[in-house]
C-alpha cells in the first residue's frame, strides 16, 4: 500500500477545481503558482523591466535553490490549512459559502472582502512576526527565514547561520520552518469565522498572497508600494510617483532583513508606526527611487 501512495498522489495533481478538490489539488494550485511567479520575479522581470535594485550585497551560490527547496514545506502546510477549510465549509462550520457571484451588490461586498482581509492578514502578521522574533521562537524557528542574514537582533548569539549575504530573493517569501507556517498561516482559517466570505475568493486571495511574500523579497522596486487593493486605488488616484508613506514597499521589507527588529508588517505600514518599529532612516530613503512629481 505504501508503494501505491506516490501513484495515487501523482494521480490527484490538478489545478481544478478552485476549491473542494483535497489536499493535492491545493497543494498543485499553491507550487504551481509559487514557483511560476517565482521564477518570474527573480529570472525574468530584472531582465526586461527597468526595476531598481535595493540590494547592496550579492546573493551566495546556491541561496536561492536553498530558500526553493525550503519553501516546499510551508507550501504543503498552506495547502493543508486550505484543507481544513474545505472540510469546515462542506459540514457549515464557519462563514464561508458558494455559489456564482454576480451583480454589483455582489461584487461591491467580495472588494469590501478584500479590504478586510487586506488588514486583518497585515495586523495577524504584524504581530505574529513580532512574536516569532521572541528569543526561543527566533533561535528554534524563525531563524532559517533568516538564516543568511548578517545583523542580528541584539538579544540573540552569534550562530552558523546568520554567517551569509543579507540578499533574500523572491523564493524566501516561503523560506521558513513548519510551525512557523502553521502560525502564518493559521489566520486563514480564523476568517472564515469573522464575516461571510466566499470560498473562490478565500482561495484567489490567499493564493495571491503568495506573491504579496514572495514579492516582498525580491531585492528590486517595481512599483513604489507593493500591489494590494488599497495600492492599485492609490495609482488610480494619485499616479505614480505620488508617495503613499502609508503602504509598504519592497524596502520596507529588505530592511527588515538587514534590521531583524524593525519593520514587521506586510501591506501597511501603521503599526511600524504606532508601535514604534519603523526604521528611523526609512521615510527619508524610501522614494530616491522615485522622484515626486511637482
């Protein structure tokens, strides 16, 4: 029977349906999406598009097949929640629901939707990171996200695998241990208990999350703030070169890694703000990557 299991799993691989289709679909739907996008970020985009690095130091041989490999096991903890999710909304657990989406009231609550989860993943990351950076947490569990960092936060020793290049790239987003998946991502089952939601829209979303954190890593801006909801109405509104100190960008992030104790959050940049955590030299630095208009 064991034998049989890599068939059977081979098998089930499909990116169809949306959602409903077990463990190996989502898992399908998740590597397929993150190694895509991936390869996208990191091989293709700083060949054709006019990015700006914001990197000052040189990834190491064999970084970035590392953080790939890594990133296999949160993938499979992601899809396992996704999971979980299926199962509580086939019994009526929770807020979810199904069906077809049409019609403006529709659509005007599936983007009211998306507005709430923006903040609520932002805050339940924002706070979770922070917890992660806790001295046990940090040295049993955080630190392989971190593990080719050279700064390190001040409460912790020197170890062998803060000894590399501060340079993550797009196949860090999902780069960390197992219970730290399991903490990261436990949120997305924690909404299907605070509003109505969607089950094709919980999975579009988290799933797009996925490039929000791999995204985050890539070591270049493309785009004066990383591309959520609230930043695409801010183009529309404002243009481009228009600062928005209020969204994150990918320096917010990469700062974070050569600041292990400053900018934990992920869309916004609020909490940074209020609680203190936002580096001092950021607002300054952040757009001499983009000149304002007059």
């Amino acid at each position: 029977m064991l034998a049989q299991l890599p068939r059977q799993a081979l098998s089930r691989l499909s990116v169809l349906p949306l959602y409903g289709g077990g463990f190996w679909v989502a898992f399908t739907q998740l590597t397929v999406f993150y190694y895509a996008v991936g390869a996208v970020l990191h091989f293709v985009l700083p060949r054709i598009a006019p990015v700006k690095p914001i990197q000052h130091q040189a990834r190491k041989r064999g970084e970035v097949l590392r953080d790939a490999f890594y990133s296999l096991g949160p993938l499979a903890v992601k899809a396992a929640i996704w999971t979980i999710v299926e199962h509580m909304h086939s019994r009526g657990l929770g807020l979810t629901y199904g069906g077809k989406v049409y019609g403006l009231a529709a659509v005007s609550y599936c983007s009211l939707c998306v507005a709430l989860l923006d903040y609520l993943h932002d805050a339940w990351f924002y706070w979770t990171h922070r917890l992660l950076h806790w001295g046990p947490l940090y040295r049993h569990v955080h630190y392989i996200h971190h593990k080719y960092d050279t700064t390190l936060p001040p409460h912790l020793p020197p170890t062998r695998c803060h000894l590399s290049s501060r340079s993550p790239s797009a196949f860090t987003g999902y780069s960390f241990h197992l219970v730290e998946a399991a903490i990261v991502f436990a949120n997305e089952i924690l909404v299907c208990f605070m509003f109505p939601l969607h089950m094709g829209l919980h999975r579009c979303y988290h799933l797009y999350t996925t490039l929000i954190h791999e995204g985050g890593h890539v070591g270049y801006e493309l785009a004066p703030f990383i591309p959520t909801l609230e930043g695409l109405m801010t183009l529309v509104l404002r243009g481009v070169r228009h600062r928005a100190p209020w969204l994150n960008t990918v320096q917010h992030h990469d700062l974070h890694h050569r600041y292990p104790t400053r900018h934990f959050s992920l869309y916004f940049t609020h909490w940074d703000r209020l609680c203190g955590t936002i580096h001092p030299s950021y607002d300054k630095d952040l757009f001499s990557y983009f000149s304002s208009s007059s």
